[in-house]
C-alpha cells in the first residue's frame, strides 16, 4: 500500500537508466519512425521526452507505436523491408536490453553471436 504523495510505480526503472539508453540510442544515430521525429527533435525537450519514456515504463503503461516500413535492396536481388522505431521507442527498448542482457548473456554459448 502507497501512501500520499509517494511516487511508487509497479515498475523499478531508474530514471539514470532511461538516460543511459538514450546515450546508446544517440551513439547508434537512427532515422525517424512512423511519428517523423528524428534524434534532434527529440533533443529539443530531452529532459521531457525522457520523462515521459520513464514514467510510461515505470507505470506500466507503455505501448510501442507502429514502425515505419523502409524498403532496402538485398545484393540477390529484390528488396527487404525494415521497420524502423520511433525514437521513444528505441530508447524503451534499449532500456529492457541493458537491464536484462547480463543476466540472459550466460545463458549463451560463447560462439553464439546471431540475434543478440
């Protein structure tokens, strides 16, 4: 049971560590998704938009928006599609990537590289 004024939230996740994935997202750069909202327009209002990232995810009520399809040529030929995230939730994403990876990373082989 919360108390008045107490910010519990179902969900632990530190505000440092929103901030810790936005400097990854930031450092992989990335193009817009769906919403058209690239890197530097979500720095305009970091602070803000950090926030609301952490605030959805630590209450539970995060919901990831479509992806924006990005067709690419393959080198056989044809095209491949791509969904490109926005932003936002790219940074949620990496959020749950670097909280779980080093407890699911022992789980692998040591020769095991594909989809991680």
């Amino acid at each position: 049971m919360t108390s008045i004024g107490t910010t519990d939230k179902p969900f632990r996740i530190e505000k440092r560590q929103v901030y810790e994935a936005y400097k990854a997202v930031k450092a992989n750069q990335g193009a817009a998704g769906v919403d058209g909202q690239t890197l530097e327009m979500f720095e305009k209002d970091l602070a803000g938009n950090l926030y609301k990232v952490w605030n959805r995810m630590s209450s539970g009520t995060y919901f990831p928006p479509p992806v924006r399809a990005v067709s690419i040529p393959k080198k056989s030929g044809g095209e491949r599609v791509l969904g490109v995230p926005t932003v936002s939730d790219r940074i949620a994403q990496m959020v749950i990537k670097q909280m779980i990876e080093p407890d699911l990373d022992s789980l692998f082989l040591p020769d095991s590289y594909g989809y991680r």
